[in-house]
C-alpha cells in the first residue's frame, strides 16, 4: 500500500508535498479504529471489544468513522512521506487542505534558504591597525581620578573645576523669517525644529569648559553661582560647534542651583594605582589600562570589520527563503521582548492592553528587523560554508584554555567552568566564538588579497576525509 506522493517547489523556498493514500489503507485504518471504538461504546448483544466491524459502522455512521480514523493517520502518514522526500525543512510545516475520498493530504514544507554570495572574493578594504593613543590612555587614567575622587557640597559660589547640581530647560531661540510669503515648506520645517536642548530636574555637571558645551559661555554663565540661586542668560554656539544641529545657533537658559559641590581628585601617583586594583606602580597601571583599551578596540574593529562585510556581501548576495523563516524570526523576537517584559515586572497580556496594541501588531513591528536579522545570519552562514570554516575539539579546548586563564588560581572552580563550556549553552556559545574568530580572520584574508585558494582547500579536505 504504496502512498503516491507529488512534490512541486516554488519560488519562495517552499515544497508544496501531495500526498495520495491507497484506499486499501484507510480501509485499514477505519477498522482499527472501530476495534477502539468497540471497547469504548456500550451496544445491546455484545460484550465489549467484540462488537464487529459493521455493527460499528452502522453506529457510528460511516463518515464520522472515516473522518476519526483519518485524524488518526494524518502524521504517522506525513512522517512515512518525509522519510520518502527527505527535503531539506528549515521551519515548521503546515498542513493546507484534504480530500477526504480519495483520501488526499497537501502540506506546505519550508526549505532551507539558498544563499548565493556572488564575487565576494573580490571585495577589498585597506584594514587600519588598532592604535591606542596617550591622549586615550590619559583619559582612562583621569576617569580612574573620578572613580576615587572625593566630593564635598560647599557654601559657597561655584568656582571652575567644581560639580553642579541644576534644574532648568534651554530652548533654542527660533530665527524668525521677515518676509510675508511663509511658504507651506518652511512651515513644515518649523514644525520640525527641535526647540528643547536642555530639560532636567536634578542633574550634575561638572564646570569644565572643555568637556561642556565646548567652545560656548554656558560655564561662564554659571561661575559665581551659589545653591538657591536662579539665573537666566543666553549663549551663542560657534559657527564650528561640534554638534552641527547647534553650531551658529541661540539659546536661552533658565536654571536654578540646587547644590555646589567641591570634588577632589587623587593624585596620578602610585597609590591611585593600588586604589584601581592590584598594581603596585602608576607605570603599571597605566600599562594596565593600554591593554584594556587595545582589547576594547580590537574587539570594535574586529565586530565593524564583520559588519561590514556582510554589508557589502549582502549587496551582491541573492538570498531565497521561505516566509516561515521570517515568522520564526519573530517568534524568537517576541519571546525575548516578553521576558524583557515580565523581568520589568508586568504581566505580558495588561503591556500589550497598555500599549492599546496587539501581538499581531506587535509582530508586524519586527518584521522587518526580522528579516534583515535573517538575512545577515544566513550571509554570515553561507560564507563560512563557502569557506569550508570548521571547529574542531582541539579549537574548542584552546578557546577554553583561554578562556580559564582570566579564572585565577582556584582549580576547582576552573574545572567547574571546562564542564560548562565543554556542554550545552557553554559548548555553543565557544564554539560560536571559536567560528565567529575564524569568519573574522577570513575576512580579513579576503578584503587583503590573502586569502587561500578554494579549490586547495577543498583538495585538502578531501584528502583529510580518505585518510579518516
């Protein structure tokens, strides 16, 4: 009793699967199903579980029999027909429609997406080597100075140098235009102008002209005030003002001085170092923090480098996928912003009825992040494929060894962790950084003009598998 299965592919990776049951099996079927149904029901002459088969039929009618005994082979028969296809399912299939004599089935099957990543090989980027500057390294050394600092609310009128607790707004002053024609574009424009650049109710700043509002009066203006004091000025951006939103513009201020505090720094000496942590010289800590820096912006550059490159790889790239993708997409999507939900302390269903929203529309707001979401990882995929990217044990157990060696001297607790990381979340995540350094070391090879032959790699493959 041989299914007779018919599948068609289209255009949006998805496999419209046909399925054709022999009669002789739903017969089947619906016999097995009465052997059931005569040990549940109670009928006059007989004893249960010998009421034969057509005393069931004509009780429980022959329709509703066929329908109950289908129900019951729909999925062992969509299994058998998978087994039989074996197509490559990326998602969650659906069962479309039935025929019920004969007995039909139709499923649509998601597909893997196809990725087709064109020249990529042809791309190329002059890669900038990472450059730690002193003037970088003296500033992590003043904010080490603030992590220590000492402050004091004084009686007295703020000096420079000192910490400023204000309340108060600031509203750029608006340019208004002399000519009668106000056309309806400038009046759209007006509409758009951002007034309000300052709003606050309780916030410090520090009085240094070369960190606030850099290159206008808004510190001079503030000097000489004491706590209790109100004051309202104008200041005026320079054409060249770093904030090019602000630069040549007006504004007025309207603040009041809620506290004046004196602050203290450490000196840059040896004791501030052993205040950072175990360094017993300034010189050290300074080395320290060098090294912070180099592993903060190598990690930068190595994440723009990737960014980029599936950027530009997306551009020639052909991606076909099914819609099923993008839902699950969304699905993961929303399941992370309902726990994000539930941690803040709200219950899933009165968020959405707050929101006066819907999960649907809630989905459809990440659709579209959804879909580029995909689209990326499956970029990022197909190009360690094409690649012929691997992780083998002894990746892993070097990523682990690093990775212990930031755990100190307690053995116990470093054998603990190699266990972690040796199964389920802990295994998945080193992997994945294990195969996101290699993605990235590619990258590089290929936008330097350095990276290996494909077909080499292959052969080296292949031979590797023959001799295993």
């Amino acid at each position: 009793m041989t299914l007779t299965i018919q599948t068609e592919e289209n255009e949006q990776r998805e496999l419209k699967l046909t399925i054709e049951v022999p009669e002789k099996r739903v017969e089947q079927a619906m016999r097995q199903t009465a052997r059931k149904l005569g040990r549940e029901i109670s009928i006059p002459g007989f004893r249960r579980g010998k009421v034969p088969y057509n005393v069931v039929l004509r009780r429980v009618g022959r329709e509703a029999l066929r329908a109950e005994a289908i129900d019951e082979i729909v999925q062992p028969i969509f299994e058998e027909a998978m087994e039989q296809v074996e197509p490559e399912v990326y998602g969650r299939s659906s069962f479309d429609d039935m025929e019920i004599e004969p007995l039909v089935l139709k499923f649509t099957i998601p597909l893997a997406p196809q990725v087709d990543l064109g020249d990529y090989r042809e791309l190329r980027k002059e890669i900038e080597p990472v450059n730690i500057t002193d003037e970088a390294v003296a500033e992590a050394l003043e904010q080490a100075q603030i992590r220590h600092q000492q402050v004091e609310s004084v009686d007295r009128p703020a000096a420079a140098g000192d910490i400023v607790t204000i309340s108060g707004n600031g509203e750029l002053v608006r340019v208004e235009d002399d000519t009668d024609d106000e056309s309806e574009e400038a009046e759209s424009d007006n509409e758009d102008y951002e007034d309000v650049i300052f709003d606050e109710e309780n916030i410090d700043l520090l009085l240094d002209a070369d960190k606030l509002y850099l290159g206008a009066p808004f510190i001079d203006e503030v000097v000489g005030l004491s706590t209790g004091d109100d004051k309202s000025f104008t200041i005026s951006f320079p054409d060249d003002f770093q904030d090019k939103e602000l630069a040549g513009k007006e504004a007025d201020f309207e603040i009041s001085i809620l506290d004046v505090k004196e602050r203290e720094l450490p000196a840059l000496d040896d004791e501030l170092a052993k205040l950072e942590g175990d360094y017993e010289t300034l010189d050290e800590l300074r080395t320290a923090l060098r090294e912070q820096l180099e592993t903060q912006a190598e990690a930068e550059a190595k994440n723009e480098l990737i960014e980029g490159m599936i950027d530009d790889m997306l551009e020639k790239a052909e991606i076909v996928y099914p819609p099923a993708a993008v839902e699950s997409e969304i699905d993961d999507m929303v399941a992370n912003f309902q726990n994000q939900v539930k941690q803040s302390g709200w219950e899933w269903e009165d968020f959405v009825k707050l929101q006066g929203n819907s999960e649907e529309a809630i989905r459809e707001n990440f659709r579209e992040s959804a879909a580029e979401r995909l689209e990326r990882q499956q970029v990022l995929r197909q190009f360690v494929l094409d690649e012929m990217l691997t992780v083998s044990a002894e990746d892993v157990e070097t990523a682990i060894d690093k990775r212990l060696e930031g755990f100190g001297d307690n053995d116990e607790f470093k054998e603990s962790m190699r266990n972690y990381f040796n199964s389920g979340y802990g295994f998945d995540m080193i992997s994945s950084e294990v195969i996101m350094d290699k993605a990235y070391e590619r990258m590089t090879a290929v936008l330097t003009g350095n990276a290996p032959d494909l077909e080499a790699l292959k052969a080296a493959a292949e031979a590797a598998d023959e001799e295993e």
